[in-house]
C-alpha cells in the first residue's frame, strides 16, 4: 500500500476520522486543543530516585524533566488524558540559539527521555545553539505506561520448520494480542504514530515554538515523516538516519530484509574466521555460516540448555535461535562483532550438548526474548500496538504460512523470522487510514549500504520520493544509526553543518566506512 501523496495531496493526510489539529503558537481558532497548546509546564529534576541512572545522566548535562498533557483520542479533545514525558537541555548559547531540536531514536517503543546528553555531545560546536528535547512517547518508560503482561519482550520470532512449529507460533501471537486485548482494550486503538505526531505538536506549541527541528533514526524517521506530513510548515531542519520506506511500513516491517541481513551475517561471519583462535566457529567464512547452521539444525530437534548453575537457565528453540542471531546484526563495531560472536559460541556448546554458560550480553538477550521482566514486556506491548495501530496486517495465518513457505528456499534461517506471523493477524483494524508522506521535503537523510534494519534500498527510494532532499551514504557499513553514535567524521561533520547553518549539501555526500570502537547508544534489536 502505497502512503506518499500525490502532487495534488501535498502534505494531506487520509484519515477515516476529521481530527482537529492543534493551533500554533500564535493565538487562533478554538479547536478543543487550545488548552493543552498553552498548558504551562513544571521543569523539575530528572532524578526519580537513588538508582535512577538516566537520571542521573540527565541531571549531570543539565536537563530538567516535565509531563505534558494531552488527550488520549485526539477526536475527543475533553475527555480522558495521559501524559508524556519529556527531557530538555537547553541551548547554553541563547544570543545565537536556533530554535528546538526534538528527537526520537527508534523502536517503535523506544524510550528517549535519555538521549539529549549524547545527542548534546554528537552537535559539537552547534550544541549550544539548540534546546534539546527527548521525549518518552506515549505509553512508553516515564509516560502513561502499558504493559500487557507478555513473557517475552518481542513477539519476533521464527515460524520454525514444519507446520507444527508455525501453529505453535499461530498459538502464541494469538495469545499476546489477547493479553493486550484484555488489559488494555480501551487504549489500545490510540497508540500510533499518527497520535505520537499529535503530541509532538502539542509539545512543540507548549514550548512556544512556532517550528521545530526534529533528529530521527530508524522508525523514528517514519515519525517524522508523518509529522511533517500532518503538520506541514512546522519544521526547520528535519535530519532523518536510518530511513523507512514509508511505502513499505506495516506490521509486517522486515518483509524485505533477508538479504540485508544475510549479507551483514556473511561480513560478521568472515570476521569471525579471522578469529577463530579465540572463538573457535570455523577457520572460513562458509565455515562459520556452517556452524551457525548447525546451531538451528540442533535446535530444531531439540533445545539448547544455556546457563544453569550459577546463572539462570534458559532454553532457546527453533523459534528463538534465529532471533539471538538477528539481534547480533545490524552493527559492525569491533565490540558488537566479538558479542555476537561470543555468543554463537556458547550456543555452539550447547549444540553440541556441551555446557554453555552465557555471558553479560547474551542472558541481556536471552532476558529479553524469554521473559518479560525489567521492561521488557512493556516494550513488547507498545512497539506491538503501534505497528498494529498503524497498519492493518493479514488476518488469514494462511498468507504467513505461504510467505515463509516461499521465502524458506532462498532465505532458510532469514526468511521464516521475517516473513513469520505477528499479534497483528488478531488485533482490531486500525481507526485511521495509514498516513500518505507528503511528496517532498528538504530534509537530511544518513543510510550505511549494509544496514539491515532499515535497508539501503528503503533510503534511495525514500530520497527518490523527497527530490529536494540530500542523502548522506556510508559505503560499506552494515551498521544501523549511524549519525553522532558511530564515529564517522564525515557524517557527523555533514550533519551539524546543515543543522548549524539549514543549507543542504549541494549535493548526494558519500562518506566511506570507519572502524570505530566503543558502545552504541541506538537500539539495534528488533527496535
């Protein structure tokens, strides 16, 4: 299904419901949303508590915490409201302050009350120019929560080999749309992304700015697509990294990426050979994408035993291998290469019936995946609801079955994860109709080649569909968010420039591939 508008639908939007926009800052008319415009807001510490880390990075850059209100059905503007949480440095130069710069680093569900620090660190020189603003989306960390009690962080999973592994998944994800449907019902219809881009402009007025600049990666560059399609006029600069192919967005957002991801996988895997002294997965490239394949052979029989003793136990099946070796993609710094190994490593041990203690990153992963403490049904849960929200998905398990089926050929580990069902197939259709992206905008895009979340391809078209726009392109990275967290000077250069000055490059900039070191700060899972 096609979102971009037409040449005579500039900035339009179909919608199944009239819902009243809120008024710029500038006094207008009554819309019923004057009163959440011009709500004062309360700045207070970031801190919440002794152990609140996010906090207490906040807190040391010198941001201060609100909540801003807004209605829960922007169709009924006086009924029942929920709150957002939001973050803000402000700009430590205010004789040459530009304006605000809103963010949103991905997910969807992705908390980003805690990202101004580092976004602070990446402007450099511009930092000073710009009131940084994170925003918690609603129902998401320090927002008007939901949970829907899911054991899992991630209805992702593989549809497995046979018949009997898909209807086992069938069961499941018609199991985690019911737990939502029964706790939260009368929200559920609510969390989308047209609804997030409505508090962004709530925000945006409670602020006192007339326009906005706005930093998004991953699906946050679907966000503010829609934002700047529903709300056309209020943005400066719009800088978009990773980006989404709004005319590929639905619940069904992988579709697409197998060979993204099994390009990344080869990259890693020859990587791996070159240290096979150390992990032991095979002393070739064919060889290491070998041992990966044994791993999910073995477990397709049975499971892996991971842990026990002095750490918890977990067992990974059919199902789940494939998420642990997705979620070891989309980042191709030194540190997240030995991670990922390692952890192939301790599942080949337990392929092999050997014991296989996990280490630090994998039982983070392996918490995520196989239970749904610590947030990580939270997450699940509004991620979830949004793709759902947005985008109707197939209700027939018939249309999956035949997708995986068709993409087991080419893509054996790949395609049953991508193509698998999703709560989706039982959730209610969405009120509103997708959102058609307005048919140009001069915004800043940054893709790597190798990205496999949100593929190369995905940018291009996406630059084809905003001729006014720039594309900054990283040759040969297979990395997933790549400005201010990457260690790429050239784009991080290319990026302040345009948001110090607005102008774009005069052209399409390619920045070659770097080897940094250190921690990445966006989310690569399946967020």
């Amino acid at each position: 299904m096609s979102f971009r508008a037409s040449a005579l639908t500039l900035a339009a939007t179909a919608v199944l419901t009239a819902l009243p926009t809120v008024a710029a800052a500038a006094p207008g008319a009554d819309t019923g949303l004057d009163r959440y415009a011009h709500q004062p807001l309360t700045w207070n510490s970031c801190v919440l508590g002794p152990d609140d880390a996010t906090g207490k990075e906040l807190e040391k850059a010198g941001a201060r915490c609100a909540d801003v209100t807004v209605p829960l059905d922007y169709a009924r503007p006086g009924g029942r409201t929920i709150t957002v949480a939001i973050s803000r440095i402000r700009a430590g130069d205010p004789a040459h302050r530009i304006g605000t710069l809103m963010l949103n680093t991905g997910g969807p569900g992705g908390t980003d009350l805690g990202d101004p620090p580092w976004v602070h660190d990446a402007l450099r020189d511009v930092a000073g120019r710009y009131d940084i603003v994170g925003m918690d989306p609603r129902f998401v960390g320090r927002s008007t929560p939901l949970d829907c009690g899911w054991p899992t962080g991630s209805s992702l999973r593989s549809a497995g080999a046979d018949r009997a592994g898909f209807d086992r998944q069938v069961a499941l994800q018609r199991d985690l749309a019911t737990r939502c449907r029964t706790t939260h019902a009368d929200v559920l219809p609510h969390i989308t992304t047209r609804n997030t881009a409505r508090d962004m402009d709530v925000i945006r007025a409670a602020l006192g700015e007339r326009r906005v600049s706005y930093l998004g990666y991953s699906y946050g560059t679907y966000l503010g697509e829609v934002y700047t399609t529903m709300f056309p006029g209020r943005t400066d600069r719009v800088v978009l990294d990773g980006v989404l192919d709004p005319t590929r967005y639905s619940p069904r957002l992988l579709v697409g990426s197998e060979g993204a991801n099994e390009n990344a996988l080869r990259h890693w895997a020859a990587w791996a050979a070159r240290h096979d002294a150390e992990f032991g997965l095979g002393a070739t490239r064919d060889a290491v994408l070998a041992t990966v394949d044994r791993i999910q052979h073995t477990a397709t029989r049975r499971p892996l035993q991971i842990g026990g003793g002095p750490t918890p136990s977990y067992r990974l099946d059919e199902h789940t291998v494939p998420f642990v070796v997705f979620s070891g993609l989309g980042d191709d710094k030194e540190p997240a290469l030995r991670a990922f190994a390692s952890s192939m490593r301790t599942l080949q041990q337990a392929a092999l019936g050997r014991p296989a203690q996990p280490d630090a990153d994998l039982v983070s992963t392996l918490d995520f995946v196989l239970k749904g403490g610590d947030g990580a049904s939270a997450y699940g849960s509004v991620q979830t609801a949004i793709l759902c929200g947005d985008v109707a998905a197939p209700r027939d398990p018939e249309v999956y079955w035949r997708d995986v089926q068709r993409s087991r050929a080419a893509h054996p580990l790949v395609g049953p994860f991508t193509n698998n069902i999703t709560p989706c197939a039982f959730w209610d259709r969405p009120r509103e109709r997708p959102t058609a992206v307005r048919a140009d905008l001069p915004a800043l895009m940054v893709n790597a080649t190798g990205d496999p979340r949100t593929t190369y391809a995905g940018a291009t078209a996406m630059h084809r569909a905003w001729p006014s726009s720039r594309l900054v392109t990283v040759d040969g990275a297979d990395r997933h968010g790549i400005y201010g967290d990457y260690g790429n000077d050239c784009v991080d250069r290319t990026v302040n420039a345009y948001l110090a000055t607005g102008k774009l490059p005069a052209a399409d900039v390619t920045c070659p591939t770097t080897a940094p070191a250190g921690p990445s700060r966006v989310a690569r899972t399946a967020r």
